[in-house]
C-alpha cells in the first residue's frame, strides 16, 4: 500500500498525471478547451503548452522573423523607453553638474550685487513711457491723410455730376506732393524712433538688462509704426480706386477705412501681440482669467530660472574662459564652448517658452487676440529655412508683408529681396544686442549673410526669419505684391 502511494506521489509531481481506476486511458486525449475551439490565441498557446503531456518539444522558431531594430522588421518598434532613457540621462549629467558647480563655486547668487544706477532705472522708464508717442504722432499723420482722401472723393464726386469743373493739373500735383510729404513725415516719425532710443540707451544706460528692455520697446514700437503707415497707405488707395477695392480681405468689410483712423483702433494694435496692423482682427467671446494667471505665473517662475542659470552657471564659465581665449588655446576653446552650449541651449528654450507660449498667450488673452500662432513646430523642421520661417511667426509675418513681397512685386530679383531683408532684420538684431551691451561689431550681419538660405547650398528661396519662398500660397495668390 505505501509503495502504491509513492509512486502515485513521484509521478503527480513529475507532472505525469496517475492512472485512474475507473478510467485508465483516459489521460492519453485531453479535451479541447473553449479557447482552442474559439481559434488560436496567445492565452490558449500558452494553456495548451502547460496542459499538454509533452513539455520540451514546442516550437519556438516556427516562422522567419527579423531583429526589431532591423530594416527588414515587419512592425515599427516605439522607441518612448529610448527617449525617457534619454531624458533620464540628461537629467542625471546636468544633476552632477550642478554638484560640480556648487562644489567648486559655492552659491553665486546675490540680489544685492546688481549694478542698479538711479540714472538707468529713470532713463529706462521715461524712453518706456515716451516711445509709444510715435505711434500717436503716425495716429495724426493719418488723420491727415484720411482727410485729404475724403477731400478728393468729395471733388471726384463733383466733378462727376457736373457741379465742378475738372480737377486740374495744379490740384493733382497738389495731392500728389501731400502724399509724399505724408510718406516722407511717417518716415522721419519712424526713424526718430529708432535713433532716439538708441542714442540714449549707447550712451546714458548702462545696465545691459534696462538697456535691452528699452531697446527692444523701440524696435517693436518701430515695426508696428511701419505696419501701421504702410497699410493704411494701401487702405487709402483702394479708397481713391474703389475698382481695386475687391482685392481687400473679407475681414475688413466690418471697419473700412477711413473708420479705423481712431484712436481706440491704434490702441488695441499697440497692445496687440502682432507686429503687423489690421483694421480688424478676430476676437474672442471673453477673457478666461485663470488662464491669465497661469501664464503670468510662468513668464515668472521661467524668468527667475533664467536669472539662476545665468548667475550661477554661466557668468562663471563665461570669466573662466577669457584667460583661453587670450591665449588661443583651440582644444580649452572648443571645450567651453561645447560646455556652453548646453546652458545656452536651456536659456534659449526657457526664453522662449516664457516669451512666445506664456507672455504672448497672456497678452493675446487679456486683449481677447484670437489668432494666436506665434510659432509652428520648429522643432520638427528639415532645414534651417523651415526653421526660421516658424520659430518667430510675428517677425516673419511682418517681414513677409511689407517687405519682401512689394520688393518682389515691383520688379526686385527674389535673391536681390531676400538680401535685403536678411541685412534689415541684421541691422535690427545689431541694435537689440550691440545697443545695449554698448559693443556693436556688425558681427551679426556677417553671419547672418553667411547662413545657407534654405535647403541647398544654390537655393536661396528664404534668409533669415523673414523671408518666405515662392511656393508660400500667399505670394502665389497676391502675385507677389
């Protein structure tokens, strides 16, 4: 009796199942299971593997199959795993970095340590507050104009039903010299602008954050200046041709010129986040406050990450480098700026972030801006080219529409207008670092000039972040104009 059980107990744990009394063969046929009778799945493969009598004779390689990293593979693999490994490295080498840092250099952050002139903060308000009144003198500039437009509508009019003799040669020679000395006074208003704040920021304010928040008002107040005169220029000339008037977009149909020259009309486009000037622009139903406050919460918290990178990382690396680059010592050279790179990368990407996602948004907001693409996927682009056309959408807006394509529209060779707007936007990057920083070199316009155009070495269809290329569906609908 003992002997029976063992064996019963050796074969039960072997996997062998006993014999049964009443039914001895009937371990041999096992009976298919609802899966198997239901078609092959994995969770009846497996079932059957463990179930079945025969263990160790499955087949494992019944079929060709390719690595999943290999071009031959069947099925894409997801590569998030690589990219959270990735991540998680980053974020480990700038983690001991910042071990380095604070090892080598302590805490280098002082709140009292700035260079804080009386001077400079006076200076810097005044050219805030006083900057904006280019746009009020261009506001008059046009009440003007609009007035003289209504005055030759008013003798065409006339003339028309016979109230009034025909305009003569001397009344068109008169209101053609009005519309120069329009053209010329928006000109001297707008390079007033410009050299006014220049001058005092080069030579008056010395703290290179003051100097570039003043600098950087007078060169947006200047664009929008510009926008400002250049379409209304174009409003007033569809007026005095209504025949050419079916050209205008749909959208102004709602404020048609002269009923924009207002001033509630010029205020929402000063504080629009658009650098281009439309009579309308679409609008949103309401402002969502929280939204507000959520984005002003970033501009915050990136602006004081910002401040810490800057002071604690690379102010230090940036002293530590001037002993190499006197000695020219090419091998320390690359090594900081390679060092440097990862900072100002992180800078760059907090910096934008801060000021084209968040402040923008919040900006855009608060004036209930409906349009609200600053920037495309950049990141995605497959050329320098598609890079600067949409990483600074304002920029390129204004660029795109009032230079590049009436050059192009007058007759200008599309190289010949692509490098001059490429040594305009230069001219403007010069004063917003040379300016303030009191060191203008003319550096960025060499290399500027020395970028590749687009997606060739011998094609030149964009420079810079203005230009777009002749395929852009907005060029080929105005005719270049």
């Amino acid at each position: 009796m003992s002997t029976t059980t063992d064996i019963h107990i050796m074969e039960t744990s072997h996997g062998i199942p006993a014999p049964s009394s009443t039914a001895p063969n009937s371990e041999v046929h096992a009976t298919p299971s609802k899966a198997t009778t239901n078609g092959s799945t994995s969770g009846s493969t497996e079932h059957d593997a463990v179930t079945k009598k025969y263990r160790h004779i499955g087949a494992v390689h019944s079929k060709i199959r390719a690595s999943c990293l290999s071009r031959d593979t069947e099925k894409v693999p997801s590569f998030v795993g690589l990219r959270n490994l990735t991540v998680i490295v980053l974020i480990v080498m700038n983690l001991r970095l910042m071990v380095e840092n604070f090892t080598k250099y302590g805490v280098l952050i002082c709140l009292r340590c700035h260079d804080y002139r009386k001077q400079d903060v006076i200076l810097g308000v005044v050219l805030y507050l006083l900057t904006p009144c280019h746009l009020l003198v261009a506001y008059v500039i046009e009440l003007a104009a609009a007035q003289q437009a209504k005055g030759a509508i008013g003798r065409r009019k006339k003339t028309e039903i016979g109230i009034d003799r025909t305009e003569s040669v001397e009344e068109h020679k008169a209101f053609q010299a009005a519309w120069w000395i329009i053209a010329i006074a928006h000109t001297i208003n707008a390079t007033l602008n410009l050299l006014i704040s220049s001058f005092v920021v080069y030579y008056y304010i010395h703290h290179p954050g003051i100097g570039t928040v003043s600098e950087l008002h007078a060169v947006v107040v200047w664009l929008k200046t510009c926008s400002y005169a250049f379409t209304n220029r174009d409003l007033r000339h569809a007026l005095l041709n209504p025949f050419e008037s079916s050209s205008l977009p749909a959208i102004y149909a709602s404020c048609p010129y002269p009923q924009n020259i207002t001033l509630k009309n010029l205020t929402y486009f000063w504080w629009a986040p658009t650098l281009v000037y439309q009579p309308v622009y679409p609008r949103t139903n309401s402002i969502r406050w929280m939204f507000v406050f959520k984005r002003v919460l970033e501009v915050t918290g990136l602006s004081v990450f910002i401040w810490l990178i800057s002071a604690q990382y690379g102010a230090p690396l940036l002293r530590n480098s001037l002993d190499k680059l006197v000695a020219l010592d090419i091998v320390s050279i690359l090594e900081r700026i390679m060092k440097m790179s990862t900072i100002s990368l992180v800078i760059w990407l907090a910096g934008f972030f801060a000021l084209f996602q968040s402040f923008l948004n919040a900006l855009a907001e608060i004036m209930r801006f409906g349009d609200r693409e600053f920037y495309t996927d950049w990141w995605n682009s497959p050329s320098l080219g598609v890079y600067w056309r949409t990483w600074n959408k304002p920029v390129y807006s204004f660029m795109k529409r009032h230079v590049y394509f009436p050059l192009v529209g007058r007759g200008c060779p599309s190289k010949l207008a692509s490098a001059m707007v490429f040594v305009l936007s230069g001219i403007l990057h010069e004063l917003l670092v040379g300016v303030p920083t009191h060191n203008i070199l003319g550096e960025l316009d060499c290399l500027s000039l020395a970028f590749p155009c687009s997606d060739g070495p011998f094609r030149c269809r964009m420079r810079g972040n203005a230009l777009p290329d002749s395929s852009d569906p907005i060029y080929r609908s105005s005719g270049g104009i």
